[in-house]
C-alpha cells in the first residue's frame, strides 16, 4: 500500500511516521529543500513544542478556530501523549513558568532529530523539492502530479501548512474541499501617530485591552513597542480578533486599561483617598497602581498635570484626566507586524468536512488533513505545534486501507 504525505512539517512528519507498518509504503513530498524548517526557528530556535498539561475543555479554548473540533481529536492524543512520545524517544521537556514547553536542550535540534530519527527507523521515503501541484481522485486512489513526474498513492495526508494567500491552495482545487478565506493570526498592533510609542520597551504585566465596538477583550502582560503595542493580551487579541480586524482592514481603537485589577471607580476612589492620606507628595513621583514610573509620567503629561503638582491640590479636572488614561486609554490601531516572524493562519480547509475522530474528508476516502492546513489556529505557547502533533498522528494512525 503507498501512502502519500504532502508536506514535510511536524504534522507531515508525525502523519507519517504514524502511518508507517508492515506492507505500507510511506513517502513525504516536500515543495522546499527544506524539511521541518518552521520547527527549526520556531520559539526563537527552541521549539515551544506544547504546553503544560491541562484539561482538553480548557485546552481547546486556546484554539480561536477550531475549539469544538480539537475537542475531539484531543481524546485520541493530547498534551501528555506529546510529552511521553518526545520523552519515550530521548528527548525530555521542560515547563517553564508561563506553561511553555520546551526540549531541555533549548534547541529545536533535538525535535528535528528524533522526528528524522523515527522518519528513518520506519524506512519513510523523503523527497525534497517535490511540491504537488495537482491532486487528482481516481478511481483506485489518488494521482499526484510534481514537476518530477507522476505519482501515484492509495491513500494521501494532506500537511501542507497554513498560508495566508488563497493561491497556495489551488493544488487542492480538484477535491472541491471549502476553504475558510486563509488569513493572518498573531500579530502586533501598529498605532503609528500615538506619542506612547516613545516609551518603547515599558511593560505592563496585567493590562486589559478591549477593541472598540467588539465584545473582544483579553488580559494579560502589555509591551509597548517601536511599532505601537504587543506581548501576549494584544496577540491574544490578534487571535480571537483576526476576521474582525481582517474586515476592518486593521483599523481599529484599541482600549487599554493598564492594570486589569482595577475598575474606573477603584482608580478614582484610591487617588481620592491617596490625595487625603499624602496631600505634599508630588503627582509625577509618587507613582500608584503599580505602573512603571515612565508610563506614569506619560499619563500625568497626557493629563496636562504640571511637574511640581501635589497630590493635595490636584483639580478634579486632572484626577479624572488621569482616571481615563489609566482605565481607558484609547490608541489608534493602523497596521500590524508580525509577531517575531512567528505567524500562524486562520482559515484553511473547513472542519465540517472532516472526520474529527479520523482525520479523514468526508468526500473522499482515503484522503485525510492534518496541521495547519485545516481551519485550525492556536495562539501563541506551544498550542500550533500541540494541534499539528495531535491531527498528524490521529490522520496517520487512522489509515485503514
Ligand atoms: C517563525 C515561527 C515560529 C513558530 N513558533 C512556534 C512555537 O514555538 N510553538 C508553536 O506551537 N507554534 C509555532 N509556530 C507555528 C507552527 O510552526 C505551525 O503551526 C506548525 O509548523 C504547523 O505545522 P504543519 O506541519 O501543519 O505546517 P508547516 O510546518 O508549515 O509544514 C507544511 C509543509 O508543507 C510544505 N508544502 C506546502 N505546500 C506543499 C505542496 N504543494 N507540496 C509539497 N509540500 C508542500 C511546506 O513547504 C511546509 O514544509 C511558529 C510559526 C512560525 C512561522
């Protein structure tokens, strides 16, 4: 039995070494020269592999598109299932304290390793620069069609990753799969007139950020960039928020309320009683709420409060100034960067047409996805590759020729 895996990424590459055993022939078409070359500089080469270990209904929040989807497949291999595969094969993890995953290495090397030590073990066939530019159903299975000849194959894993360009789907055309519009997730906010861009490299680590006009909302560390805003509430945000942002061509107002353990009524309320308990203390130097004293110098200018103002007789006109600055500070979003070059897509095949407990198309048989290329995205923390290892293996374990 042939096996063809398109794409040679961490699904392509679990599909496949999940898919080898007795009598099956299993081969990996890569369009690059490259194999595995998102795992390499993921994590800034370090490969955040999965994350901590958690319930899969808390599991599958971490998935803007496909929560209820994941759900499913998580019952076959989950995050331990990850961390025993990779320990099992030499490779130990490490947690760090925000639940990230890593090889104890800290080199994506060792992923790299043990995925092309198992790819040999199980005599997988690996060809580079073969990309399929044409995947075409016949009637004993499926004709895959390369810039080096014709291939042929029984049953085919679709692995082929995200991209946020409609274009690189079109091999897939002849299948007649729906595509959910591919677009980017994970990315920064641009804010390019805002002044707060000055204070590039001050961090907040419990800002709220809300998007005007939205329901969207996500806690959690703020960093103010050279570029506007980013850390992980703004790429939460990024996630969850990607069609809505898409549509809005990036434009958007973004509300920050800079420490989340806070309401409006509690800033004024404290500041009132601050006022009272230290009517001598200057405003500019006295800083509350645990805002770093540069973002707080930021507000009290924004608030048009003077140098030597004390906090005893600080016009009302001011304090409240200073109220909004903290609870609601409001920044013009025009434009995103892409968050240390790591991206994922939203969008991709649609989930109503798979199998979640197989991987397989519900049109074809045979024919199974896995990783990005499906309407799947995490965000950031290891959660991507956590999908990836999960649907390469259930779509390599459930073929069944
Ligand atoms: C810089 C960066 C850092 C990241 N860091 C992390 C991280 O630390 N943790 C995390 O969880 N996620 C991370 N991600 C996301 C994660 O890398 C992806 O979600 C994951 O690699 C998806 O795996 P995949 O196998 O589905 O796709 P890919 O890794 O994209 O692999 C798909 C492969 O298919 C090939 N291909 C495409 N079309 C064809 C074709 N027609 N024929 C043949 N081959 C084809 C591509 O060349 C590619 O090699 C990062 C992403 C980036 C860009």
């Amino acid at each position: 039995m042939k096996i063809a895996i398109i794409g040679g990424g961490a699904a392509g590459f679990f599909a496949a070494i999940h898919a080898s055993g007795i009598g099956r022939e299993v081969t990996i078409f890569e369009k690059s020269p490259k194999l595995l070359s998102k795992v390499k500089v993921s994590g800034g080469g370090r490969c955040n592999v999965t994350h901590r270990p958690m319930e899969i209904s808390k599991l599958v929040k971490n998935y803007p598109r496909g929560e209820k989807f994941l759900k499913k497949v998580f019952r076959h291999f989950s995050i331990q299932d990850t961390i025993e595969w990779f320990e099992s094969r030499g490779v130990p993890l490490k947690v760090e304290q925000d639940g990230r995953m890593f090889p104890t290495t800290d080199s994506s090397q060792s992923i790299i390793g043990v995925l092309l030590a198992e790819a040999e073990k199980h005599k997988i066939k690996i060809l580079i620069a073969t990309g399929i530019k044409e995947l075409n159903p016949t009637k004993s299975g499926y004709e895959l069609i390369t810039d080096k000849g014709v291939f042929r194959a029984d049953a085919v894993v679709i692995a082929s990753g995200g991209h946020p360009k409609s274009e690189s789907y079109y091999f897939l055309n002849s299948l007649n799969h729906n595509i959910n519009n591919p677009i980017p997730s994970l990315f920064t906010f641009n804010t390019p007139g805002e002044s707060i861009r000055e204070l590039m490299g001050v961090a907040v680590s419990d800002g709220l950020v809300k998007i005007e006009g939205t329901k969207l909302n996500y806690r959690g560390p703020v960093l103010i960039t050279h570029w506007g805003v980013s850390g992980p509430a703004v790429l939460k945000l990024s996630a969850f928020g990607a069609e809505w942002l898409h549509e809005h061509h990036y434009q958007a107002r973004a509300i920050i309320n800079w420490n989340g353990n806070f309401g409006e009524n509690e800033y004024l309320q404290q500041l009132i009683n601050y006022q009272k308990s230290h009517p001598n203390r200057k405003v500019y130097s006295h800083v509350l709420f645990d805002t770093p004293s540069r973002l707080w110098e930021h507000f009290c200018a924004k608030s048009e409060i003077e140098s030597n103002q004390l906090y005893g007789n600080l016009p009302k006109k001011h304090l409240n100034r200073l109220v909004q600055n903290l609870f609601c500070y409001i920044l013009e979003v025009n434009g995103k960067t892409t968050f240390k070059e790591e991206f994922v897509t939203a969008g991709g095949i649609s989930l109503e047409e798979i199998n979640p407990d197989t991987m397989q198309s519900n049109y074809h048989p045979n024919l199974y996805f896995a990783g990005e290329v499906l309407n799947i995205d995490g965000i950031t923390g290891g959660f991507n590759f956590q999908a990836a290892w999960s649907t390469g293996f259930l779509a390599g374990k459930s073929i069944n020729y």
